[in-house]
C-alpha cells in the first residue's frame, strides 16, 4: 500500500516565520519543505503527524495552516516535474539527473531534486556560490554546516577543498546528500547527522546556510572552529538579520569581509 503524507500549508507566512517553522517542523519527524511566494509547503507521514503539536507551534507563530493528505509518489513526482537548472553566470550550471547537460559553465552538479533544502533556487544559495566563486579553494578543510543536499560541499570538493565535513541534522538531507554526492563523483565528502558542530576541529573554510535562529545561537561555536586566517561564509540571513548577526560578530572579534544582498537575503563573510 502506498503510504500517504499530511501537506500542511502555511499561509500567509514571512520569510523569517518559515524559517522558525523549518527549524521546529524537522525536529517533530517532518520529511520535506517547499518554500513558494508567501507559502510554506512541509510534509510529514500521515502515521507521525500530531495535530496538536502543530496547532500550538503555529499559533506561536500566529500563522494559518490548512491540511491536505497526499500520496508520496505523486507528491515526488510532482515536485520533480517542478524542478527547472539553476545556472549562476558563467560559474555554475545546477541540474537535475534527467536534465541534459549544459556544457558551458565552469563547474556543473548534479544534483537530485528530494524535499531537501539546497537545490540552487533560493537566493541564499544563489549568494554562497557566487562568494564560494570568489575564495581560494585547493588544499582547504571545509565544514558545511546545515548541508541539506550537500551542494556546498559538493562545489567545495570540485573547486579543489582537501576534505569537507558536512552536517545536517535531518537523515533525509544525509541520505540526499550521499546521492548527490556519488552523483558528483566526490569521495572528499563526510557526512555526518548531527545538530552540533564538531567539539575540537579547525577549518580554513565554513559554509552555514541555515537560518538565523540557529546561527545566532551557533555562532560562537562556529568561531572557535574558524583556523587563523579562515573565512565563515554565512546566510538563510534576511536583510534585518544583519544587525544583530553583525553585533554577535564583533563580540566574537570576526571581521567583515563582504555582504551581499539577493531578493531581500544576505551573505555575510567573515574572518579573523
């Protein structure tokens, strides 16, 4: 028998409600998030899905929702159909396995279109591979944080990293990742599901695209993991994040670098 999801839509919703709600929703056991115009799509097992429990999350966020039930397969299907490349200039061309290639870009992924975040559509990828564009590569450690379907990661191994551990806490991502990955034929990539940064490691390079909840409560972590010389590559930022993510960053003594805007996001990197 085909299983069958709940689709809980939330709407209307602001960009940085959606955020919380991927952040809270992936905790409770929720399998996939499209994020459209004003929308948030989030699935969960129709086995698994507690009413009360999201009625008293999106009303601490004073968000309307309305359930739906679909078929997994459709709802796949259907998704994938949905899926356009992705290509940022003459930099990088971002397809799917079923689409041909481009063959006229620096760098081409492949990447699988699951319910995992990271697909080269949201600005805040848009913004992390272009300032990726700009960062010497070869011989780098790299830590991914919040890698979703390791396109990051993925990038940072082809522009010439030495290793990259990626972290994500939702073993959907984990599982996407590791396609992708073996898709890209990377074998420079861990992938580990966690929801904390590693205790005691050094990296030349951090990459998180998360959101700011998460960042400002990480943030100090992230920096003692930075190696003299580093740089921190952060986004999931919207523009009024920048502030307070900015304040966090001077108690921390992490220099800005540069800042870039997209569709009302940033970017925002950072160094000793």
């Amino acid at each position: 028998m085909t299983p069958s999801y709940a689709e809980i839509i939330f709407s209307p919703i602001l960009p940085e409600q959606s955020d919380l709600l991927i952040a809270s929703l992936s905790e409770q056991g929720y399998e996939g998030f499209e994020e459209r115009e004003g929308e948030l799509l989030a699935y969960i097992a129709s086995s698994e899905f507690d009413a009360k429990l999201l009625d008293a999350l999106a009303g601490s966020l004073s968000v309307a929702y309305r359930i739906s039930e679909v078929v997994a397969t459709n709802w796949n299907a259907n998704w994938e159909s949905n899926f356009e490349p992705v290509t940022i200039g003459s930099f990088l061309h971002i397809r799917a396995a079923f689409h041909a290639p481009a063959g006229n870009t620096q760098y081409e992924l492949v990447i699988t279109p699951k319910m995992s975040f990271g697909t080269g559509h949201h600005a805040t990828t848009q913004l992390m591979v272009t300032e990726m564009a700009k960062l010497d590569w070869p011989q780098k450690r790299v830590f991914d944080f919040g890698s979703g379907t390791g396109i990051l990661s993925i990038l940072a191994e082809k522009m010439g990293a030495k290793e990259v551990l990626a972290i994500d806490n939702d073993l959907w991502s984990i599982e996407n990742a590791h396609e992708n990955s073996r898709a890209n034929h990377c074998n420079k990539i861990q992938l580990i599901q966690s929801d904390r940064p590693p205790a005691s490691e050094r990296f030349d390079i951090i990459l998180a695209n998360i959101n700011a909840y998460i960042l400002k409560e990480q943030l100090p972590t992230l920096a003692t993991l930075l190696a003299p010389g580093g740089q921190l590559l952060l986004s999931g930022l919207l523009e009024e994040d920048q502030e307070a993510i900015e304040l966090i960053c001077t108690e921390l003594t992490l220099q800005l670098r540069s800042v870039e805007r997209l569709s009302g996001w940033i970017m925002l990197r950072l160094a000793y």
